[in-house]
C-alpha cells in the first residue's frame, strides 16, 4: 500500500532532500524522541542554529518526517512500498535507503508507541439480554408495547400465568428459559 502525502507534508520534508545524510540522521533520531518524550524546542533551536535556518522549519522538518514514519508503521507498509512512497518526494538515493534502514529499524517501536497513544473505548463484558413483551390486557387501553434491556445477572424470559377465576377473567403464564442460546419451556 503506497503512501498518499498531502502537498503540506511534502513541503514539511522538502528542506530533508536537501541535507546530508548525518543531518537525515539526527533528525529521525529527534523525531523518534519526540515520539517517545514529546516535543523539545530547544533541539529545534540548537539545530536551526547549527545548520543555519529558522527553527520552524527545522520543526516542519522533524513533524513530517515523524507524519512519515507514523503513517507508514501504522499502515504496516512492507520495504517496496515503504521505497515507492519516498520515491516522489525527491530524496537521493543514499537518504532514501537511510530513510528505510531507519523505518525497518524503528517500526516495532513506532507501533508499540501507538499502541500506548490508542484511545480505550468503552466497552460490554458478558452482556446478555431480557426481553419484556406484553402479549394482551384487558386493563390497558394502550396498545402492546415490547421492551428489551440489556441485564447481565437474569437468564429468564417473562413468566406468564393462565388461570380462570369466577369473575370469568382470565391470566396467561408460561414460563421460558435461555440456555446455551437455546429457548426451553419450563
């Protein structure tokens, strides 16, 4: 799976095509402690300073190459990918096989950062469900209504009654289990 950059992140890594590869170096490594520590102006500062530029793009430089190398392990893209995804960004062939040296090197724990970044959703354990329907009533003027609600203690469907009274008025119940996914009647 070949990476898609947009036009910003190209132009954050365009200042990288034109450094040495010592300097791609020290860079991937400032990446890799921003991703390990967080960010660290003062190595933007002691860097623009040693290589004569403004410590933004120093920094553009450091996120874009980080965008890079996070994309890249995230999606899990293997070597060829990995090598025809730089391709179009106009890096010499020395900086693209460093670049790749230093994915293959780092993706373990690239990943396993991320690993630790990724949000915990919210989540059901054993959840089971209890059904509530109300078949006929003589005293309700509103119509049948069924109601479920998750319960994780009750394995038991609605119990109902028949019986006959001497007023002629009459009760429905029969009792109904779950049990390993199937319906019984007890």
């Amino acid at each position: 799976m070949l990476l898609v950059l947009e036009d910003e992140h190209k132009e954050h890594l365009a200042f990288l095509t034109k450094v040495e590869l010592s300097v791609l170096q020290e860079f991937c490594h400032i990446a890799m402690e921003f991703m390990r520590k967080g960010s660290n102006p003062k190595v933007y500062l002691t860097a623009a300073q040693k290589l004569d530029v403004d410590a933004d793009t120093v920094r553009h430089g450091v996120e874009g190459l980080m965008y890079l190398l996070t994309e890249s392990a995230k999606l899990m893209v293997n070597e060829i990918d990995f090598h025809d995804s730089i391709l179009t960004l106009g890096f010499s062939k020395d900086l693209k096989e460093e670049l790749l040296r230093l994915y293959k090197e780092h993706c373990k724990e690239i990943r396993a950062i991320l690993s630790k970044m990724s949000m915990d959703l919210p989540h059901y354990h054993n959840l089971e469900w209890r059904l509530d329907v109300e078949l006929a009533s003589r005293s309700s003027s509103t119509p049948n209504q069924s109601i479920s609600s998750p319960q994780t203690t009750h394995r038991r469907l609605r119990q109902y009654e028949y019986t006959t009274y001497a007023d002629r008025s009459c009760q429905f119940n029969s009792s109904y289990t779950i049990s390993r996914g199937r319906f019984s009647r007890n």
